[in-house]
C-alpha cells in the first residue's frame, strides 16, 4: 500500500465497499448502448457510443482508463476490438473478469494507477475516458496516456463538469448544506450514490490540461445542464428538452453544462 497516496488509498477502500453493493448490476452484460435502436441522442453515453459506432474498432488496440467493473471494456470487446483495461480497484475489476470470462470476451484487465500506467510506449490507437479523470491526477494520467498512445492515436472523452463559476455557487455553504442534501435524494432516489471523498468535477481548466495534449479537437458537446443537476433523468421529455436547451445556447453551454464530451488526437510533442 505505500505505493498508494492517501487520496488513492481513500478510493480503494471507498470502492471495495461500493463493488459489493454494485454485484447486482454485474450479473450479466447489457448491450443496448451499442446494439439499441432509436438512438438516444439526448444522452451524453448513447451519443459518444454513437460516435464510436462510427469507428472501425475491429483489430484496434483500445485502452480504457479506469474501467471499473468494465462495462465499456465489454463494448469495445463485442466490437472487435483488441481491449486492454485497467483499474484502481481490484475489487471493480472482479466483476469485469468474471462477466468477460463469462461472455468469452478476451479482455486483458488490470490493477493499476491512472497515473503510473505499466503499458508500453507508443501502445494503443484508441483511449476511452469515461467519468474518470475527476477522480485523478490529470497532469501526470495525460502524462501517461500521452506516452502509451500511439502517435495520432485517437482520445475519447466523456466526463462530468462545471465550470469554474458554476462550481463555486454549488460549494457555497447555502448550497452544500441545505440545498445539495434535498436535491441528492431527489437525484438519486433509491439508486446507490456514486460519490467518493476526493472527486471532483472538471472545470475548464482541467479540460484545457486534457486538451493540451491532443490535436485537432472534435465533437466538442455539453450535456446535462438540469438533469442529473436539479433533476433526474429518468423524465424522457425533460432529458430531450435540456438537450435542447444547451445546443440552443451555443458557446454559452461552456459556462451551464453538467457534462462534456469530445475527441482528440494524441500529440507526442505537447509537452
């Protein structure tokens, strides 16, 4: 465990907890985001997939950060795609061993850091980020995908974010001590809450250190500027209609967005 810094031991002991009250939602693969049609396009996950659907994955060598219980492990996978995947806590990773043996998926899993990556130089062409990099240290994981990417290698990235003015009304006192707790349960309802001690969500800048090291960036989206925020997304008119909202406002989703999506190509000489 000294390798481990006290934020990361944290997470460990937060996830050996969370991977037993999670086993229910492991008990076998759900496809739908790749095979579902019509496609959900108010939905950041559905959208990215989409996009990826759109790629040929087949022979790719593909790395997904911080996997979990390996859920888009098992995506990429399906698709054909050579798969290396990797996570903090091997407690999640039981889970996606146990589910890939199962479905006969050849996924390579393993138990590691964001930040100290064991893969070699120059080694995949695609790099998923789902709702990881708020959980790490963004310089040094860039550091290390950058190295273990191919050049040009393609880095898909779909986190939860607030800009940096929203984020200080929602840490203000009023809001982490009598609006926050209401509007969680409300949120969450019965579902089990994802949330660790040391999280925190993107800003802009942390955006921009991921941007840093890519080029020729794409797909730039915001999702989520209520829901999931004041609402929770099961209301599929709200979900379509805050969708809606967001792309009208244009550049102005940078500032109200819950979430942001895009791609970029791995530059090996950003420094």
């Amino acid at each position: 465990m000294e390798e481990f810094s006290e934020r990361q031991r944290r997470e460990l002991d937060y996830h050996k907890t969370h991977a037993a009250k999670v086993a229910e939602d492991y008990r076998s693969i759900n496809y739908q985001v790749i095979e579902g049609t019509p496609r959900k396009w108010w939905n950041a996950y559905w959208d990215i997939w989409t996009l990826l659907l759109n790629i040929p994955l087949k022979g790719k060598k593909v790395l997904v950060v911080g996997c979990g219980g390996g859920t888009d492990a098992f995506l990429f996978a399906k698709l054909g795609a050579d798969v290396s995947a990797f996570d903090l806590s091997g407690d999640m990773l039981a889970h996606g061993i146990r589910l890939a043996a199962a479905d006969g998926l050849n996924i390579a899993f393993d138990e590691m850091t964001a930040e100290k990556l064991a893969y070699a130089d120059n080694s995949f062409d695609i790099v998923f980020a789902r709702d990881i990099l708020h959980h790490v240290d963004i310089p040094l994981t860039m550091n290390e995908i950058q190295r273990v990417a191919k050049p040009g290698g393609l880095f898909v990235v779909d986190e939860i974010y607030s800009h940096s003015i929203t984020d200080l009304i929602r840490r203000s006192w009023l809001v982490r001590r009598a609006v926050y707790p209401v509007m969680q349960k409300f949120i969450y309802a019965n579902r089990h809450i994802y949330i660790t001690e040391d999280e925190r969500k993107m800003t802009e800048k942390d955006v921009a250190e991921v941007k840093r090291h890519l080029s020729g960036i794409g797909n730039l989206k915001y999702f989520n500027f209520l829901v999931t925020r004041i609402v929770p997304d099961k209301y599929l008119r709200l979900n379509q209609l805050d969708r809606l909202l967001l792309t009208a406002m244009g550049p102005l989703g940078y500032f109200c967005a819950g979430r942001v999506m895009f791609t970029g190509k791995i530059d090996k000489s950003a420094s």
